[in-house]
C-alpha cells in the first residue's frame, strides 16, 4: 500500500517539474509580447 502512495508522490513531483518550465515559457512569451506592443506603439 506504501508503494503506490510513494508511486503516486514521485509522480506528482514529476508532473510538477515538467509544468513548472511551461508556465515559465508562458510568462516569458507574455512578456515578450507585451514588449513588443509597448515597442511598437513607441516607434509608430
């Protein structure tokens, strides 16, 4: 029974570090983008 919540935590974890690069793609490509707009009216 131990061995499947352990299964589970490791799991959970993995999940988590692979989640944790996307948001921060995510963020980063907000960002981004928003400079680019913000530049764009600038030199308009």
């Amino acid at each position: 029974m131990a061995h499947i919540i352990e299964m589970l935590c490791v799991k959970r974890k993995l999940s988590t570090l692979l989640s944790v690069p996307f948001h921060l793609m995510l963020f980063l490509r907000g960002i981004f983008s928003s400079v680019i707009m913000y530049s764009k009216s600038l030199f308009s």
